[in-house]
C-alpha cells in the first residue's frame, strides 16, 4: 500500500485485531491526486469483498464523499458497481450544489459584517476547499465559520438575529446560529480552540497577515497559509484529545495533506518559530505525522527530520492511527458515552500533557482539571 500506516502502523497491530478493506480503500481515496502504486491498491482493494454500504456510511461520517467518488471514477469506474457509482455520484454533486449555496451565503454575511464594521476572517468550509482543494465540490461541509474580535462578539450576535439567525448553541469560545428556514447554520468564533484546550492567536496579528482568496465572483479574506497549517494541526489535535486519541473526522487530517500539497513553497521556518513562540510544536507535528501516515503527504525533508525526531508526536500519532483500524464498529459516540467516566478523563488527561511542550500550558491545564473535574 501507499500509506506508511499501512505498511508500519497495521504491522504492530496485536494479532486479534484484524485489516477492513474498506479502511484501506478509504484512506487511498482520501486525497486529490495519487501516485501509480496507490491507484493500483484502489483497484485492488475495489476487486476484494468490499462492504459498500459500510464504506459510504464512513466516507459520510469523515466527511470525504466527494474525495472518495473521484478517486474511485477516476481510477476504476468500470470496477465499481453501478448502483454504487450512481449513488456517489449523486452525493458529489448534492454536496457541490449545497457547498455553492453555503458560499454564496458566507459572502452575503461577510459583506454584512464589513458594512457594521465588524472585522471578520472566514476560515474552514467554502474559504479551505478555495485555497487549498480549489475545488468547492471538493469539500464536504455543512456550516460556515468565521472569526470575529472578542469586543465584537456580542455585536456579532444581535446583528445575525436581526437577520432571522436563531442561537443554537453557546461556548466561551464560538456560538452556534441556524436558519431553519434557509437551512444554514453559521458558527461565530472569538477563538480557534476552547479555553480548556487554550490556544491563543491574536487576531490583530492574523488580520494583518491575511491572504486574499478566490472565491465565486469576487474574493474573500483568510488566514496566511503559515498560520493556516497551525491552525488546521491544533484542531486535529484538540479533536483527537476531546474523542480520547480518536480521530473524529479524516476530513481535518485530509486538509492537512492538501494544504501541504497546494503550497510547496510554505516558509516552513516561520510556522515552526511560530508554533514555539506559541506552545504548539508538537500539535504542528502530531498533525503533519497523520497527514504522512493515514493519506500520503510528503514532507520537506529537513521537516521530515524533525518530525521524526519527535518521539512523543510519533508515538501519539501511531495511537491515533491504530485506533482509526482498530474501531471496526465505526462508533461515531464512542468518546462522548465515555465522558463522565474516571478513565476517559485520566486519557485526556495523558494526552493533553503529553502533546503540550510548555511546562506553563501543562501547570495550566492541571490546575484546571483538578478545579473542573476533581473538586
């Protein structure tokens, strides 16, 4: 197989634990362009017993439809049963009509914002599948999200009611509006991360290191590609620590891998000097080990040295990695019926202090958990 985690990570698999083709097919399928040898596992994997029903309902979970069913048309159509075939097909072009409507509303939302003076950085969704698939179709997504001061947080809030948003959902760090009427559900940020999983970027600083980006018609604002990757390896990171070591979507680990891949000439240095300035080294690396190692991505290098030389970052990666083979079941609630259990907040516990490097953020974090969890 082309995946290293096929060759290295499944090997040290214990011996009960048993390969599903339809991980394999999953994870050679996961990205917009491939070599020879993972187009040739493709058809293999597709001429073994695969499961269909249980690889769609995967695909749709990790959000990579539209991934799989170009991989799979591209490579092999004829080998693909037809009703299967159709059936993706159908979902791909579902979800580039809906990603194109999503788009068309977070331009109507960021010009909104602009004429209430409300500085706004859209990031995931129709902004990631632009920059870095340049494909909408491309992206499975289902809301929009944007970032917004602190000071225009509940600003931000009165305005998108005016405009029939309903609150869905409160954190401290975004809250979540719907339409229902329009079917669009909007999350506004003051933050990338929660703050029980602090990660502070400040947004002046992000603001004035903003890319233009294609969009439609016209173009739109989002984060330079360095503070980008960071911020794209810090969500998978704090994902992978809230689901206790557990992948929540491929999706995030698959726009790593593209991202990498749509900007060859990154300044490397300065997202490394970045994320030590910040405390997010290892997320940077935890990140880049899972793009490498679950879908392919080749890294620099000298970054590839670095990277390795990471013991701890490896091993959490080979942890993330075994548990996405060893979950056949493919339970999405696996972590959340855990969270009120002893052990599962002893797991975040382990993993919080092993992926942060700074002894300040790990003498945080304890304070908090013994105040949150123990008191």
């Amino acid at each position: 197989m082309a995946q290293k985690l096929i060759n290295n990570t499944v090997s040290n698999k214990s011996p009960e634990v048993a390969t599903h083709p339809e991980f394999d097919l999953l994870l050679c399928c996961s990205r917009t362009q491939m070599d020879a040898t993972t187009a040739k596992s493709i058809k293999t994997l597709v001429e073994s017993n695969i499961n269909w029903a249980h690889l769609i309902q995967m695909a749709d979970r990790h959000g990579v439809l539209p991934l799989l069913y170009q991989s799979l048309n591209s490579t092999c159509p004829e080998a693909v049963p037809q009703t299967i075939l159709n059936q993706l097909r159908l979902r791909f072009q579902t979800n580039a009509l809906y990603t194109l409507f999503l788009s068309e509303e977070l331009i109507k939302l960021l010009n909104l914002f602009e004429t209430h003076q409300i500085p706004a950085i859209p990031f995931k969704g129709s902004v990631l599948a632009a920059s870095v698939y340049g494909n909408l179709a491309l992206r499975q997504f289902v809301d929009i999200d944007i970032l917004v001061r602190e000071q225009d947080f509940i600003k931000t809030e009165a305005l998108l009611i005016t405009q029939g948003y309903q609150l869905k959902l409160k954190y401290d760090w975004e809250q979540c509006f719907v339409d229902d009427n329009r079917q669009v559900e909007v999350d506004i940020h003051q933050g990338i991360a929660p703050s029980y999983f602090p990660f502070y970027l400040d947004f002046e600083g992000l603001w004035q290191r903003l890319q233009s980006v294609p969009l439609l018609e016209t173009t739109v604002v989002s984060f330079s590609p360095e503070d980008l990757l960071l911020i794209l390896c810090v969500q998978v990171a704090k994902d992978c620590w809230e689901k206790l070591g557990r992948l929540e979507k491929l999706i995030k680990v698959c726009d790593i891998a593209q991202f990498i891949q749509a900007y060859p000439e990154l300044n490397w240095q300065g997202v490394i000097e970045t994320a030590r300035k910040l405390g997010g080294l290892r997320m940077l690396y935890f990140g880049l080990i899972l793009a490498r190692d679950l879908v392919g991505a080749t890294l620099p290098p000298e970054i590839e040295l670095n990277v390795q030389a990471d013991s701890v970052e490896v091993s959490l990666a080979a942890q993330v990695c075994r548990n996405f083979f060893d979950n056949v079941n493919d339970s999405a609630d696996i972590a959340s019926r855990q969270d009120f259990n002893l052990s599962a907040m002893m797991q975040r516990f382990i993993f919080y202090i092993r992926i942060r490097e700074k002894l300040s953020n790990k003498i945080q974090y304890v304070s908090d958990f013994v105040r949150r969890e123990l008191m």
